[in-house]
C-alpha cells in the first residue's frame, strides 16, 4: 500500500470535478451551505493563503466544469483587494460565479482583544 498522495495538477483536478459531475454532485459556493435539500452536494472552498496571483486559473477550470466555489482571502499583507491586480483577479473570479469570502487569520489580531481599544 503506498502512502503517497497523487500529485496535484490542473488535468487532474479538471478530471476529478469532471468524475464527480458526471455521477450526479452538484456544487455550491459555501455561502449557500444551509441548502442541504440534495444529497450529492459538494459545497466547495479554497483558502488563498500563498497569493492571489494564480487562483484565476482554477476558478476558471471549475467554472468549466459548471462547477461553484468559494475563495477565502485574507485582507493582509500581499493580498489586500484593493492592489488594482488583485482586485482585477478577484473581481474576475466572481464574474465566473464563485464568490469571494474572508479568511480569518487569528495572528493578525491582538491577543487581548481590550489593549486594542
């Protein structure tokens, strides 16, 4: 038994969404996550923790796919939306029908939340 995993690529990830499509999941942003009236639901999210940069190419691969997605993002550092870039990217990602949600980093906040005030 081998306990590598498969190594990631775009072909196998389009592979893998086609696979599940093609038996009856259906895809939603987690936004929607309440819905539960379909049992083959996948609600599907990514956290973008290296770089906005790139993550177009996956949202459009599931979009391809017919496939709905959530993209977490931090507003620190290098990933701030308003860098004309980034927000070009993100604004991209939803115009595919991802949507676009928060990704908390708990070390960016005080850790006594009071000496902050």
């Amino acid at each position: 038994m081998s306990s590598l995993l498969p190594t990631f690529s775009f072909e196998s990830y389009r592979k893998l969404l086609h696979d599940l499509v093609s038996v009856g999941y259906q895809f939603d942003r987690a936004g929607n996550i309440r819905r539960i009236d379909e049992i083959r639901i996948v609600f599907l999210r990514h956290d973008v923790d290296l770089h906005i940069l790139g993550i177009e190419k996956m949202a459009l691969l599931e979009a391809e796919q017919g496939v709905k997605a959530t993209y977490y993002v931090p507003l620190t550092q290098h990933f701030n939306p308003l860098y004309p870039e980034n927000r070009s990217i993100l604004e991209m990602v939803c115009s595919l029908c991802h949507e676009i949600g928060l990704h908390n980093n708990l070390d960016t906040y005080p850790a006594d939340l009071f000496a902050a005030i």
